[in-house]
C-alpha cells in the first residue's frame, strides 16, 4: 500500500475517469481467505497483534465512506492492515493503493481491493485519486493508505506525509478519516509485538473548512498525537493495556521447551511456554 505525491494538475475531472483506473470488485471469498491465511501468518511470526485499549475505531456509526490514513514503519504494515481490515470492519470493502508493477506479479491482491498506481510518472497521481473517486462514492467502502508513501522509523518527526491523502476530503466531502498508528517492538517473548491504535476521526467537512495548505498539517497532527500515545503503551510493555488481536506461538521451541514440557508432565503441573504466563491471559477479539 502507499500513497503518491500530487499537484493540481494531476488530479483529474470527474469525466477523465477510465474504467482502467478503476479497482477491480472485491472478492469476497478472496478476501475472507486471504484475511484468514494472513492471520496464521502472522500468529506463526509475531508473538502478538494488539490494539491499544483507547485505540479502537470510532467510526462504527458513520453512514458514509472512510478514509484510514497509517504511518509506514515497517514490511509487515500490509499483513497487519488486513487483518484489522477483516477482523473490525467485516461489513465493508477495504481498498488500497498499490505499486502496479507489484500488483502485475501479485495479480490476487486485485481482487481484494488493491488498485495500481503507476509511481514512476506523474500520471500515477491521476490514477490514485480517480480510483479513489470512484471508490469513495460508495458509502460502505473504505480506502487504506500508508500515508508517508515510503518506509519510515517510527520516531521520525515530521511525518512527512504525502498530499494526495488531504486532496481527498475534496473528492469525497461525506467521508470520515481515520488515523492509524503502528508501531513493532520486542517485549519478553522471542516474536516482536505488533501494535496498532486509532486516533480521533476527522470528518472530511472539518478538513474542507481548512484553507488547503492547512488540511495536511492537520491530518499529520493528528496521527502524530495517535503514534505518540500509542508509543507510550509501547514502553510500558504492560499487555493490559491492550486488546489482543492474534496471539502467536510462546517461548523458545526445539528440544528446549520439549525438555521443559516433559518436566512440567512429571511434575503434575500444566505448561505455558510463556516467558511470563500470567502476563498474556486476557482473551482474544473475536
């Protein structure tokens, strides 16, 4: 997923919409496959997916289309971003913006909703925002960007984000955008733990009000102030403090944890390979 840099003169009338630039529909077998095939994915190698506790979407109510707008820090960005795109927003189509010389190799992606955009010429960013046009018009969509286009430590400020996400609230002035913030770490276990939080829903009316210039300041602001809390449940490193998503396999593996199991057996005891068992215990989002 990514997002492309945008000029005026990019950004194509309603009439200059090809049906070329326009994703292909979503598969719904596809797309419940692959949520599930990348959720064994990610439990085989992450310990945990988890969504901060104060950073469940707010936006269930919302009658029109929404825009979720992501920081970019890591591979493992598209994976995660499914699986939150399947698992809290089942009743809606997720698209997102693609490399089309990837999406050439990985023809499925198409049928979950990934369109190409080509980021090699200036048209590119006539292709994200027609695509977006058209997909933005249904009011059960959604459209998924990682919105610094590149890939960025997460502790980088400014943000940097690309524009094309501001020009959107003009294509779309009944959608509502959500920022989302990810951050990976490693805590007690041998897989790292995926974090993820959504912040405060700008409504696309809020960022039209704004003088142009000022709609991408206030985007990044706002997923700036989500990261930045998001960070701190991070440090802490309490698993309280979140919900989790998936959970992966716990402790070492091999003969290690065999040897472990076995005295465990002898001892009348249960075993839980978890570094800290009790640390782990809440359930699951369903």
């Amino acid at each position: 997923m990514l997002d492309v840099e945008t000029s005026p003169a990019a950004v194509p009338s309603r009439g200059a919409q090809s049906r070329a630039s326009q994703p292909a529909p979503v598969s719904p077998v596809i797309w419940r496959f692959m949520v599930a095939y990348f959720d064994r994915f990610l439990r085989r190698h992450l310990n945990a997916v988890r969504l901060a506790r104060w950073g469940l979407p707010r936006c269930a109510e919302h009658p029109g289309p929404i825009v979720v707008y992501c920081n970019h820090p890591a591979w493992w960005d598209a994976a995660t971003v499914i699986l939150l795109a399947g698992r809290l927003f089942p009743a809606r189509e997720s698209y997102a913006p693609f490399d089309a010389r990837a999406l050439a190799r990985y023809a499925v992606f198409r049928r979950m909703g990934a369109f190409g955009v080509d980021l090699e010429t200036a048209r590119g960013a006539a292709q994200f925002l027609a695509a977006s046009r058209g997909i933005l018009s249904r009011p059960h969509r959604m459209i998924w960007i990682t919105a610094q286009g590149r890939f960025v430590d997460v502790r980088t400020r400014p943000l940097g984000l690309r524009p094309g996400v501001a020009r959107l609230a003009a294509i779309a002035p009944d959608a509502l955008f959500l920022p989302l913030a990810l951050e990976y770490a490693f805590w007690e276990e041998r897989g790292a733990e995926a974090c993820a939080a959504f912040g405060t829903p700008i409504p696309a009316a809020d960022l039209l009000a704004l003088p142009r210039t000022g709609r991408l300041s206030r985007l990044e602001e706002a997923l700036t102030a989500t990261l930045d809390r998001l960070s701190a449940d991070v440090i802490a490193r309490e698993p309280a403090r979140f919900v989790p998503l998936a959970s992966g396999a716990k402790g070492i593996g091999g003969i290690y944890d065999r040897w472990r199991r076995l005295k465990a057996l002898l001892a009348g005891r249960p075993f839980d390979p978890a570094h800290h068992p009790a640390r782990d215990a809440e359930s699951e989002v369903p």
